[in-house]
C-alpha cells in the first residue's frame, strides 16, 4: 500500500497490538488456566470465562478487528486510486441473476464493514486486511503456497476448481504449480473476482473467474480434476454444507480429488473454547457449527471416498500426516485440510 505516515503508522500499530494479544495474552491465559485447572482432566466453559485474562483475551480480540479494518479503510482511502484493468475484466463471468443467499449477506464477515461483497472499495479493503489478519505473516501469500506444494497430490490435472477465491490469492499459486490445467477461481462476490482478474492479469496468470455459489458452480458434471477451498466451508450453514458436497461429487471426474483448508478442534479445551467464541466475536456464526459437525460424513453421503481431516501447520510444514497438532503457546487457528475423492 502507498500510504502517508500517519496511516501506516496506525496500521504497524493494531499489528502490534494483534501479535501481542497472540502471543502474549493467550500464553498469560494458558498459564492461568493450567493453574486453575490443577489435576482436574475435565473443566467447564465456566472455568475460562472466570480466568482474569480471558475477558481482555475476548474484548482485544474483537476490539483489534474493528481497528483494523479501520486502519485499512484510512489508509485506502489517503492512496492513490488504482486505474481498472478492462481487458483482465472482460474476462470475468458474471451473473447478473444471482441472488445472493441471506447467510453470506447478513453479516459482516470478519467484522468487516459492509462485507467484501458490497462494493469494489470492500474488495480492496478485503485484499489489504487479508494479510494483517494473519498477523503480518501471510505478505507475500506463502500460506496459500503451502497449502497447494504439501496438500495437494502431485498429478497432472485438466481442470482445477477454486471455491470461494476471493481476491484470487488461493488460486494464483494453483495455476503456478499446474500451469498447463484450467484453473477457474469461483466465488459470489462481483467485485472481488473484478480484483482477482486484475490481479492474475498482473501476474501473468490465465485463470478463469465465474461467479456463482459453490452449492451450484454451474459446471458440467464430471468435468472437474480436483476442487479446494480456502477458509471457505466454516462461512456456510450446515445446510449449505450438505448441498456443497453434493454439488462436488457431481463435478468430480472419477478419481477426482477435493481439498478443503479450514479448522478443526484439537483436543485442547482453552484453545477449542477460545475458537468456537471467536465466531461469534468475528462475526462468523456458521464456525461453531461447521466445527462440531462430522463433516467427513457430509463428505461420504454425498458418493465421496476416503473423506478425512489431517492437521496442517501454516508455518511452514503445511499438511501434517495425522490430526494432530505442534505443541504451540502463542494463539494461532487450529488449521486442518479436509481430504475427499471420487470413486475412480
């Protein structure tokens, strides 16, 4: 971001202030609770909600997240104005049609104003929050990258389908990593697919960008090699779910593979009450249930095979080969790929 002093300034400082509650804060809370916890092996929520720490643990987390945004919103709005790129988004395939379900509408995802699908300002504000949400590690987008070098089988694949692509930053390294398949980024917002065409057109990538809703991509049945998402599947209801799944047995070719990077519990009760409140402190209702439910079973009503949650570390080592987690004392998301395939 072109930034004036002052906007940059306020932007290091609800980074700052987002690592400490990361890796300050929790830890302070973790050391309370284990010390509340004694040799119990089972607690109550009412025990963490007691904890000293967990209520600023609580507020700083949905306090940082207004100001962030904030922050962001500031600093676009002192920038330059980016020139649109016409060509890059003549290519995009949008559908004037579509209604767009009340539960991606309703809220403010991420407490971000407006959401990211209302306008192309939101969509710009949504591609500069995305890397401070991940607490400034995420610049150059290696998470994405990892995700796609250590969950995905090496194969030659014809078509690739990306849900929920945003901005374009999960299905930019698809198409580096398999130049010679069809990568096509489908998401519901127009305004990000704009960004994402300008983006990939800036990279020199030839991706196709369709809006549609993931429960119905409009695809041709069996036409698809593999299918991922991106912190897409907690977004969405339980019903939504259902139907997601049925839509990707459906254009799965035989063999197909699916790959969701999402979240799962770990076991620990802190770490797993913290996240499940997080939904509701982020404005991401849909996170407890998705969470909670089985959803390796969705995945083998729906025809798939093989359907499993193994862990992931975004750090660096990405997909782990069991469901289980690094020992961590700093807050991070408990990061989990959820693997499918078609019948071959």
């Amino acid at each position: 971001m072109q930034t004036a002093l002052a906007d940059r300034a306020g932007v290091d400082f609800v980074l700052a202030l987002r690592r400490r509650w990361a890796d300050t804060l929790y830890p302070a809370m973790g050391r309370q609770y284990r010390e509340r916890l004694g040799d119990r092996t089972v607690t109550e929520e009412a025990d963490v909600r007691a904890l000293p720490a967990y209520p600023w643990f609580s507020w700083l987390e949905r306090g940082s997240q207004k100001m962030l945004w904030r922050a962001v919103m500031d600093a676009l709005d002192s920038a330059p104005g980016e020139p649109a790129a016409e060509a890059a988004e003549a290519a995009v395939e949008l559908d004037p049609a579509l209604s767009l379900p009340d539960w991606y509408t309703d809220w403010d995802i991420h407490v971000q104003p407006g959401g990211v699908w209302s306008s192309e300002r939101a969509a710009a504000v949504y591609e500069h929050g995305a890397k401070l949400v991940m607490l400034g590690e995420n610049d150059d987008y290696a998470f994405h990258r990892v995700f796609v070098e250590t969950a995905l089988p090496e194969r030659q694949y014809r078509r690739i389908v990306d849900l929920g692509c945003g901005f374009g930053k999960s299905a930019w390294p698809l198409k580096a990593a398999f130049p010679d398949a069809e990568v096509i980024g489908i998401d519901l917002a127009a305004p990000c697919l704009r960004l994402a065409a300008r983006r990939a057109s800036q990279r020199g990538l030839d991706i196709r960008w369709r809006q549609a809703c993931a429960t119905a991509t409009g695809l041709d049945a069996g036409s698809v090699d593999l299918i991922t998402s991106t912190m897409l599947i907690h977004e969405m209801p339980l019903s939504a779910l259902e139907a997601l799944f049925v839509e990707c047995a459906r254009i799965l070719a035989p063999g197909g593979v699916l790959r969701f990077l999402d979240f799962q519990f770990t076991g620990d009760f802190l770490r797993d009450m913290a996240m499940k409140e997080h939904g509701a402190r982020n404005n991401e209702p849909f996170m407890p249930g998705m969470m909670a439910a089985d959803m390796t079973t969705l995945a083998d009503a729906a025809g798939l095979v093989e359907a499993r949650w193994v862990a992931f570390d975004e750090r660096g080592a990405g997909r782990l080969q069991t469901l289980a987690w690094p020992a961590r004392s700093e807050w991070h998301f408990p990061w989990a790929v959820l693997e499918a395939e078609q019948p071959a």
